[in-house]
C-alpha cells in the first residue's frame, strides 16, 4: 500500500534518514522505533508532503506521491498525529476533530475549477439543507469517534483544547485524524507522556483500529507496547535502518541493542541481558 | 556618465545608513526573533536629540555623536526593560504588537515636543566638494562612510572577541541552550537593543544632516527601509543586513535616476516583496531550512470569549438604531458615523488578523481601493453612488487579494511587513498613477452618498446607512464564523502546519478571508470617499492601519461584536472627553502597549 523507495533528507552535513526502504502492506502495522535523533519524525514529515525528501520515492496505492503537498495527500487518505501534540488550542474538542473531516466535506466544496473558492464561501454563507444536514452528519460521527475514549472527551467536547491535560490533547489528535476517515494512519508516539493506565488504554485503541483492518505506521518508544501491537518493527539509528522483522528478532540483534546504549557500550549491554 | 558615478556614491552613503539601521533590526531578530517596529522611531529621537545638540546646545560634532548615541542608547534600554522584557513568556503576537504601541508614542511625543513641521538640522562640517573621478564627494558623505564602517569594524570585534558577544550569538543561535548554560538572555537583549538604539540614532542624526531637514514623517519611513534591508540580507543575519542595505540604496538610487523621486519607495517596497516571495529568507540563506519548530496555539492569547446574550445585543442594536430620534446634536451623530465606518474596517481587520491570524499592517490599502474604485466609478462612469460603493467593495476584494497574495506563504511577523510594505505600495501607485488616479492633487467633487436616486446628505440619513451597512457586514461575518470556514479559518491561525496535514490549503482560506475582509474594508472606504466629497494617497494611512488593529485588540481577536465595541470606544471616547487631535494618536498608542501587556484577549476575549 505504502511503499518508500531511498528515501533521503539531508538537512546540511546531517543526514536525518538515510535511503530508507519500507513497505507496508494493507491492513499492517509496523512500528519504526530508534533512539532520539534517529530520523524517524523526519521519515513521517516526509510521507505527509510536510518535508520534501532530496532523493528517492515514496508511493501510495500504487501511484507515486513524492513531493506532493500535505493538503493533497490528506486528501488521499493520510491522516496522520504529531509528536508534540499539535491541537488547535483555540477550538473546541469538536472543531478540533470536525477538522479532521475537512477532506470530507463535500457540499461546502464544490469541486468546480477557478470559482471553486467563490462557491465554497457563496455556500458556507447561504447554508442549504444539503450543507447543514453534512455538518449535522458530521457531528454525529465526531461524538461516535470521541465515545472510543470514554469518558475522557465526550465531557469536555466544547472546551477549547488548550485547556486540555496533555494526555487528552493526544487523544484529541488521534480522534482528528481518524475523524479523516484515513486509509493509512501515522501516529507519531501516541503515548508520550502518558501514565501506565492511560498507555495501556491507548494500547486498546490501537489494537482495535488494526483489528478493524486501517493500515498503521506507528513511531513509540515504549517497546512493550511495540512488542505487542506490530506485525514488523523497523529500527532506525542516525538516518539509516539498522534492523528489520518481528518485535522478537529485531529486540535481540546486537546492533539495535548498541544502538539504543550507545556505541562502545553494547559489551556491557550484552553481559547484563546474560545475566 | 559623471552623473552614474554620483548616483553610485549616493545609494552607497544612504546604503551605508540604512545599513545603521537594518544591523540593529539584525541584531535584535537575532536574538529575540523580533521585528523591531520602533526602530525608526528611535532613528527619529536620534534626529532630534541631534538638532537639540547642534541647534541648541551648539556642541561639537564628535561630541553630537557621543551625546546622540548614548541617549538613543537610553531610550533603547527603557523600550527593553519596561517594553520588552514584561512580554517574555506571552504570546507570539505581543511583542510584535508592543513595538508597534511604542513607535507610536515616541513618535506623537517626537511631534508633540516640536512640532510636526519640519526642521532645518545643519550639517557641521564645511560645505566642499571634492572631485572623485567623474563625480563629487563631500565631507559628510566621507562621515557617513567612515561612521558605518566604524560601527560595523566595532560591532564585529564585539561580537567576535567579547564576551558579551559571545553569549549574543549563543543566544541568537539556541536562545534555550544558551540559557541553559548560563548566559543571562536579560543582559544580552539590553545590550542588543543598546547597540541597535544606538546606531539608529546616529543614523537618523546624519540622515538629517544629509538633507538638511528633519521631520516626524522620517520614522516609519526609516523602520520600513531597515526591515526591506533587513529582510533582502535575511532575517537575523549581520553582515547580510549591510549587504543588503547597500543593495536596497543602489537601487532606490538607480530608480530614481531613471524613473524620477517620487517612485523611490516604489523600488525598496518591491524590492521587498520580490525577495519575501522568491527567497523569504534572504537573499544569503540556504535554499532550503529545517522545518520551523512546533508551536501550538501560541499566536494569540487563548481566552474564553465573553458571551453576550442576544437580547442585549438586539437591545443595544435596537437603541443605536433609533438613537437619531432623540434629541441629539450632528457632532454625536457625526462622531457615531465615524465609528460605525472605522467598525466595518475593524469588522475586516478582525477577520483577517484575528480570525486567520494574518497581522495586517497596510489594511488602510483597501480603503483606498475601495474609496478610489467607488469615487472615480461615480464620477467618470455616472454609476449610481450606491451601486459604486459595492464596486467599491468587490474591488478591494478582488485586487486586494491579489496584490496580498505574495505575502500568503508567509508566517508571523513577515506577514506585517510585507502588508505594510503592499499597503505603502498601493498608496504609491496611487500617487504616481496620474492618468487614473489624478496622481497627487486626488479626486475632488466625489457626489454625495444616494440610495435608490434620494441622496443621503443629511447626518440622520448617513446615520442610519452607515450604522445599516455595518450591521449587515457584522451579521453576514457572524454567519461565515459560524460555519465550517470559521472554524477552518482559526485552525489555519492556531497551526497552519497541522491544519495542512487535515487539507486546508492555505492560500485558498487566506484568499477567503481576505476577500471577504476586503470587501467589508472596501465598502468602508467607498462611503468614506462620498462623504468626504475628496481624497488623495494621503486619506487612507498607515495610521488608520494602526488605530484599526488597536480597535481589533480591543475588543478582541477575531471578535466581531468586540470589533464594534472597540470602534465606538475609540472613536467615541477621545470625542466625549474633547482630546485634542494631536493627543489621539498618543493615546491609541498607549492603549495598545496597556492591552498587550495587561490584556492581551482584549474586552470581550479572542474567538
């Protein structure tokens, strides 16, 4: 479904990802995990049109999507979370997730060329049936995805999100992108921050999506998690993969262990995990 | 051939002191990631400083400069420590806004203190020429030279050798980290704007002495021929700044030479939208930069806006409605009509600056558009009045848009400038564009406003069309917040980074918003020009620019009930206290500096 082909993003003399190789089948999860700095927020920035890779290809669906926008690929069907939480502070809970079914929208965007714009505001202003009845449609579905958190949304769906804890504001996140309707998800370490008992429901909630059959591309540093959730692991260290395969094999190879402590110290490494 | 040689001199020397003042703008963005809008208000201090030196004081002119350095110096200290340093955890609006509040303080009490005329500033040193090849050199342009160069050689062994300078371009480069390790980022902002103060004082001191003459008007002008040379050299960047500053005079002084003076700003304005559009971060920058760090939700001040109930604003829609049956006097009504035409252009600014988070410094351009479209439509094609003011209205929308266009792939603060530099540029072309526009002697004669044949003349009637078409406007704005473009338009200014990974094209819902604020502004300077009966390029300013964001931050971003509130208020309250005209501007200014300090959401909070 996604497939990425050399892809390469030099930022000066650094080489954030280094000619990465990956595909991704339909209805697969795998995770990318690698120490801080290994590139793998670049590698998404990349996939999503947010960043433009220097060289190679990254296709979807069979067509090749390198360098396109991050609006055209949303309207694809990527959806995808940020590392650091980006909500839109100022909107409410339900806007924030109404966003995400922008691409959605079709009686407020007219797809005629040139006056498109014109007919959009021309629409938004006038409000027929047709308009407020998708935004009725809309709303509805945004409180369906906001009841897959519990009771951690639903009570504060009109309260603006930046008077959200931060760990609801990465729910708030993940509920815009699935408000997309997305055919492949990114999640950009959806339990930073989290304590155990909310990590364990955000596990849930993964595992339900995938279970539902979306396609999933998941950064996380918590590797019980990964363990558990991921068909494959991919394990990045300064730009490059260094590993690939099942959670099991990919947590034994040496070189993501020296990795993770550091070079020079993976013998010590070893000699714990013996003992 | 001779006169080349001179025109090269002449845009190196005024090269050399807009390079005085873009090296402080540098300096400062470097280490606070600001653009200084005081900067030329300083320049303008430094003038007078020196002709209270020269003319009064009659000192001597190493002396000039010391006296001239050390208390621009002061004033930068003061705009720093009390200004500033107040605003450092707020939001990424507010410091910008506060150098704004201050330019206009200084400058209204520059004016205030002596006098908006302009003053004769004599150059102390003897008045020779000497012959240069083709062309001619004098003593001052020798000063200039060696007082730029002077500056730059200090400014480097500083910022090389000192350690000081070190922890200014720690700072520039990692403020966080240089903090971390101890740098005090409080001791090298003041020694920042020091510096920076400093140079633009002697600047505006010896750009005085070049032409003899100083006068208030110097310091926008300065503030916006620094940032054009700021932003050529690239944001931040010292050595790029005196490039660019010398770039920026060569060619404001080749354009002038073959086009004549009055397109000189023409030049430097164009010059900056060309560079904001093909290399926004300077000509010197690498082609392309590190993806811009996260930052969420911090442009305006996040508030839960104040709910008013319908019933009360029916009722006091309703009393204004009927306030000219009662017994009141045409200077109420009058300054009321002020009010509710400042309300369309503060229903617009808003929108644009509040609503979708694009500052606008140049929003008066679209009055002017709209005036000059409805005015010249009435007069040259015997449209009906009412009809011309709404294609007074379309055409704001429309050209306005396209000529804000280019500043549409911008982000913060270099979205005011290059508005600030289109809004200079449609005044211009206005100015120069005779067979259309009847270049400086303006439009006179423009027909009185009518609606369907009756002309509206007396103040009742204007009245009620007035405060009618603002309703309308402000009832058509609530209804766009109100649906899906309101809340796309707040998640583009929140995080356009986000807000592109959901689909929203930036351009699309920037144009959006700027066509439908553009129409609103546009009407309103439409009505202005009939009521008026004359304009020129001067009608619409930069200072109704400025006193419409003021109303904005009021009543708080993207607000519109509170884009009324603040009209009435601004409008109205120096009327009802009788201040005196030259006290407004001061007071506009002061009141922006308390609100962004004390209450940045404004009255009614940010939507």
């Amino acid at each position: 479904m996604l497939s990425l082909r050399g892809l390469t993003r030099r930022f000066g003399g650094l080489t954030a990802v280094d000619a990465i190789d990956l595909d991704l089948a339909r209805g697969e999860l795998i995770s990318i995990i690698g120490p801080n700095g290994a590139g793998k927020t670049t590698l998404f920035n990349l996939v999503t049109g947010l960043d433009r890779p220097d060289a190679g290809h990254v296709s979807f669906e069979g067509g090749d999507i390198t360098g396109l926008s991050p609006e055209r690929l949303a309207a694809e069907g990527i959806g995808r979370t940020f590392q650091l939480g980006r909500v839109f502070g100022n909107l409410s809970v339900m806007d924030n997730v109404l966003i995400g079914a922008h691409t959605r929208l079709r009686a407020v965007k007219p797809a005629v060329p040139v006056i498109g714009p014109l007919l959009e505001l021309g629409l938004a202003l006038l409000r027929p049936a047709s308009v407020k009845l998708e935004e009725e449609k809309l709303r509805e579905q945004v409180k369906a995805i906001l009841a897959r958190f519990g009771e951690r949304l639903l009570p504060r769906i009109d309260q603006p999100a930046y008077s959200l804890s931060y760990a609801n504001r990465r729910r708030v996140e993940i509920a815009r992108a699935l408000a997309l309707k997305p055919r492949l998800l990114l999640l950009d370490e959806p339990t930073a921050g989290m304590n155990p008992t909310e990590t364990a429901e955000m596990q849930t909630l993964v595992a339900e999506l995938k279970a539902e059959g979306l396609t999933i591309l998941l950064i996380e540093h918590k590797l019980e998690m990964v363990m558990r959730l991921s068909d494959r692991v991919i394990v990045m260290d300064e730009g490059r993969k260094i590993a690939e395969g099942p959670g099991e094999v990919v947590r034994n190879d040496p070189k993501v262990i020296e990795a993770y402590l550091g070079h020079g110290l993976s013998g010590t490494a070893e000699q714990e995990s013996a003992a | 051939m001779s006169s080349w040689l001179d025109y090269t001199i002449n845009g190196l020397i005024v090269g050399n002191v807009y390079a005085l003042v873009a090296v402080g703008l540098a300096l400062i963005f470097g280490v606070s990631r600001l653009i200084n809008f005081a900067q030329g208000s300083i320049y303008l201090v430094g003038a007078y400083i020196g002709w209270v030196a020269v003319v009064q004081l009659h000192t001597p002119l190493p002396l000039t400069i010391i006296v001239v350095a050390a208390s621009a110096a002061v004033v930068g200290l003061i705009i720093e420590r009390f200004g500033l340093r107040p605003l450092q955890n707020s939001v990424r609006i507010a410091p910008l806004l506060a150098t704004i509040g201050i330019s206009f303080v200084l400058d209204q009490l520059v004016m205030l203190t002596f006098s908006p005329n302009p003053r004769a500033l004599p150059s102390q040193l003897p008045d020779v020429r000497f012959q240069v090849g083709g062309g001619t050199i004098g003593p001052l342009d020798l000063l200039i030279a060696g007082v730029g160069i002077t500056s730059a050689l200090l400014l480097f062994v500083f910022l090389r050798y000192s350690k000081l300078g070190w922890a200014v371009r720690a700072t520039a480069q990692d403020r966080d980290a240089a903090m971390q390790m101890g740098v005090d980022v409080n001791r090298v902002n003041q020694a920042v704007f020091g510096i920076a103060a400093a140079l633009g004082g002697v600047s505006g001191m010896l750009v005085g002495m070049y032409y003899n003459q100083i006068d208030t008007a110097m310091s926008l002008q300065a503030t916006l021929k620094g940032v054009v040379a700021e932003v050529v050299g690239g944001a931040g960047n010292v050595p790029g700044a005196v490039v660019g500053s010398l770039l920026l005079g060569l060619v404001e002084s080749y354009g002038v030479a073959v086009f004549g003076t009055s397109y000189r700003n023409l030049f430097a304005f164009l010059l900056l939208v060309v560079v904001l559009v093909l290399r926004p971060n300077g000509l010197f920058a690498s082609a392309r930069q590190a993806p811009p760090e996260p930052l969420t939700g911090t442009f305006i001040a996040p508030s839960r806006p104040v709910r008013i109930p319908r019933w009360a604003l029916l009722a006091a829609t309703g009393i204004f409605a009927i306030l000219p049956l009662f017994p009141v006097s045409f200077y109420v009504l009058q300054t009321f009509i002020n009010a509710w035409l400042l309300g369309m252009l503060a229903l617009s600014l808003t929108l644009v600056a509040g609503t979708i988070g694009q500052v606008s410094l140049g929003h008066a351009a679209l009055l002017a558009i709209g005036a000059y479209t409805s005015a010249l439509l009435s007069l040259n094609f015997s449209v009906p009045v009412g009809l011309a003011v709404i294609g007074g209205g379309l055409m704001s929308a429309a050209l306005g848009t396209a000529l804000i266009s280019p500043s549409f792939r911008l982000r913060g603060h270099y979205v005011s400038i290059a508005t600030l530099a289109i809004g200079e540029i449609v005044s211009l072309v206005i100015l120069n564009w005779e067979s259309v526009t009847r270049g400086p002697i303006g439009i006179s004669g423009i027909p009185p406003l009518s609606l369907f044949g009756y002309e509206l003349i007396s103040p009742t009637s204007i009245y009620w069309f007035s405060f009618a078409v603002m309703i309308v406007l402000a009832l058509l704005q609530g209804r766009l917040l109100g649906s899906h473009l309101g809340r796309s338009f707040r998640a583009i200014r929140d995080d356009d980074i986000a807000a592109r990974a959901y689909g929203l094209s930036l351009n699309r819902y920037k144009s959006l918003a700027f066509i439908f604020g553009g129409f609103a502004a546009g009407v309103s300077g439409g009505i202005a020009a009939h009521l008026y009966s004359y304009i020129n390029h001067e009608t619409f300013n930069t200072q109704q620019s400025i006193l419409a964001l003021t109303v904005v931050i009021l009543g708080g971003l993207g607000n519109v009930v509170g884009a009324i509130v603040g009209s009435v208020a601004l409008v109205g309250l120096p009327e009802l206290f009788r201040i005196a005209a030259e006290y407004r501007i001061l007071i506009y200014g002061i009141v922006l500096l308390l609100l962004v300090r004390f209450r940045p959401q404004g009255l009614l909070g940010t939507m």
